[in-house]
C-alpha cells in the first residue's frame, strides 16, 4: 500500500513533458486542475480525459505507474462519492431505508469521481516528471513579484520541495518498521477499526523519532553549509524558456478555450 503512493516521486525518462520547464508544468497543472472545475458536462470531461491521455502518452511514463497512486485515496473518493449519491436533494430514483438516491446526486457523483481522478492523475504527473530541485527553482520564480511584499519566497519553496523530497523517504522508512513490527509478531490487518489504530501505535512512535532525526540532520547540514536563504544565492542551471515551453503554453490555452466552448454544450446528457 505504502509503495502505490507516487506522491512527491520522479519517474526518470526522455520525453517532451520531461523537458518543459517546471513553470510551465505548474501553471499547466493549475490550469488543468481549475478547467475540472469549470467542466459541467460529459462531452467537458471527455475533452479532458483525452488532453490528459496525450500529456501521458508524452510524458512516457508507464500508465499503470501512474494509475497506481490512486489505490491511496480510495476510501476518500469513496466517502465523497457515498456523499453525494445519498445527501443531494432531488428527484429520487432508489429509497433505501431512510436514504434517498436522487438523479441529480448519481450526476454529482460521478463527475466529482472523475474529477478527483484526473485531479490525482494530472498532479502526479507534474512531479513525476519534474524533479525537486527544479520545482523548488520553479515556485520562486513563479512567485518572485511577492518578494516586494516582503514575502520569503525562497523558503517557502525550499520547504514545500523539502516535503515533497520527504514523502518517499517517510514511506520508505513506514515499510520497513511495519516489516520489522511485523516480524515481532505485529498484527496491522485483522480486528475492528480500533484495533488497528492502536496497533498503528507501534509504528507511529519509531516513524516521528526518525522523521525530527532525518529534520535535525538535515538543519545541521544546511547550517554547516552556511546556507542563509535565497539572498544573494546564484543558479547552476537558470532558468530559460524555450520554444516549446511558449508552444506549451498555447497548447494550454487552445485546451482552456475549447473546454470553455464546451462549457454549454449538450451533445451527451
């Protein structure tokens, strides 16, 4: 289970998507994650699962990696489906003792799993294909015009890279104490539900002391690096957008206005 989560991992291959400068992958991602929730139709999501199917296809990162992440936050998608299929007023189709599915809740939740699959799906295609580094390059350049309002940009971005540096290593370091509780006779699988958070006591523990362990080394390697902030700090690699990148985001925009397009269309119900 802990090994689905690609959160925060980078797949290393050739491709164009690996190539585009990070800003153009976060602003595309922001995109991609706003025109989701602008879509109010299938024909919408059907434009959407195609733009996604491409950037995967370009990307060259193998589907099934991908998809694999979702197996983490299936219990969320099916708590948010479960609610709006029985807790959205309207025409009522199936009564179920006290609860109600109603046409319009089957409609609602089955675009908000879609949506959170794709929403899935398009984040974890930006940081598979995007290393930490340049990441953290991109947010401070994206955020750059806040430093006039004194905002520490460059902290911001090295902590949100340092997380995403972080999942991997604390899931890593989950499975191999679970396989060392579980090699001492550790039970994380049969009883209740409280059964199993307090057998998850013995695996929280060890997890928090490695993970302040893992954070004091590191603010002891950047002290003794005399790391001070982005003040002053030049870049190995700077950088520069290139044709593509401006072909990316043209792309980006031709995808935002023909969803907009199909915004009010009706073409399937």
């Amino acid at each position: 289970m802990l090994r689905d989560i690609t959160l925060g991992q980078y797949y290393q291959t050739e491709s164009v998507v690996h190539k585009l400068d990070p800003r153009v992958k976060l602003v595309g991602t922001l995109l991609y994650i706003i025109s989701l929730f602008l879509v109010n139709n299938l024909t919408g999501y059907l434009a959407a699962a195609l733009f996604l199917g491409c950037m995967i296809f370009l990307s060259k990162v193998p589907f099934r990696y991908m998809v694999r992440g979702m197996k983490a936050i299936v219990f969320l998608l099916l708590l948010t489906v479960l609610f709006n299929l029985f807790l959205t007023p309207g025409e009522a189709l199936v009564q179920v003792w006290k609860l109600t599915i109603t046409k319009q809740g089957v409609r609602i939740a089955v675009f908000m799993a879609i949506r959170l699959t794709f929403l899935i799906i398009g984040s974890s295609l930006m940081t598979l294909t995007t290393t930490p580094n340049n990441l953290t390059d991109g947010l401070e350049k994206l955020m750059g015009p806040l430093k006039r309002c004194k905002v520490p940009v460059h902290e911001i971005s090295m902590m949100m890279s340092i997380a995403l540096r972080f999942i991997p290593i604390l899931m890593e370091e989950t499975d191999k104490i679970m396989k060392a509780q579980i090699a001492r006779g550790a039970d994380f699988e049969s009883g209740n539900l409280i059964k199993k958070a307090k057998a998850m006591v013995p695996l929280l523990v060890p997890l928090f002391i490695s993970a302040f362990r893992r954070a004091n080394d590191l603010a002891m390697a950047m002290e003794a690096r005399c790391y001070q902030g982005g003040e002053g700090r030049t870049k190995m690699k700077p950088l520069q957008y290139k044709r593509r990148d401006y072909l990316a985001y043209v792309v980006f925009l031709c995808y935002l206005l023909i969803l907009l397009a199909l915004r009010n269309l009706r073409m399937l119900p």
